[in-house]
C-alpha cells in the first residue's frame, strides 16, 4: 500500500512529466508551511485528503500503469519527507480549470500559471 501523498502527486500530474509533478508536489508543501487547518495543517496526508470549497486533490488509489512516472512520484514524496525538497513555486492551490478560482482572485488570490493541465494560484 502507497502513501496519499505518493498517489496525489501520481494521479495529479503523471501525464505532466517531473516539471508538472513538482509542480504539485510545491503547493502540498507550501500549504504544509502554511500550516492552516482548512488547508489539511502541516501533514502531507492530510494535506493530500483535504478539499478546498469542493475541489479534493486526487489521493484516490490508482494502479500506477505508469511506472516511470510512479517512480519519480515517490523520488518526489521521499525528498519531502526528508525535507531536503526545495519547492519550485510558492503556490497553494492548483486547479484543471482556469476559472476554478476567478472569484477568489484579487486581495486573497492570485493567478500565478499554466503547467501541464493544471493552473496555479497563490493565496494571501
């Protein structure tokens, strides 16, 4: 059995190559430095099963067909359990759809952008 936090990186971003990958894997970390109870806390699990106004991020179990991609999902997980992960954005919220956010955007959200399928924003 894997980790949630393994699987929402895999089922967030496989199709997105490592850049998308840590892309997602950046904004479960800054919301854990965030430390903020509606956004899961400061633990990663948490973190990966707590939703945001309805959008859950996908920690569902899904066998991993993609094997290389599941690989660097846990390269990714384990660097930051360890901590020695450094984040490549300071994002805290991701979407599929641009307009996920639009009516939170202006003084506690911002658009920041695309990766790969997935739109980013960062609160205030």
């Amino acid at each position: 059995m894997s980790d949630g936090l393994t699987r929402t990186i895999y089922n967030e971003a496989r199709g997105e190559g490592e850049v998308g990958m840590r892309a997602v894997a950046s904004t479960i970390y800054n919301r854990s430095k965030l430390n903020r109870g509606y956004l899961g806390g400061k633990d990663f699990n948490e973190i990966c099963r707590k939703g945001y106004d309805g959008y859950k991020i996908d920690a569902n179990p899904t066998h991993p067909g993609d094997i290389r991609a599941w690989h660097i999902a846990e390269e990714i997980a384990n660097e930051m359990r360890s901590e020695n992960f450094h984040p490549t954005n300071n994002y805290t919220h991701f979407a599929t759809t641009r307009n996920a956010f639009v009516r939170y955007e202006g003084p506690n959200f911002e658009y920041k952008e695309q990766i790969g399928n997935h739109y980013f924003f960062r609160e205030h």
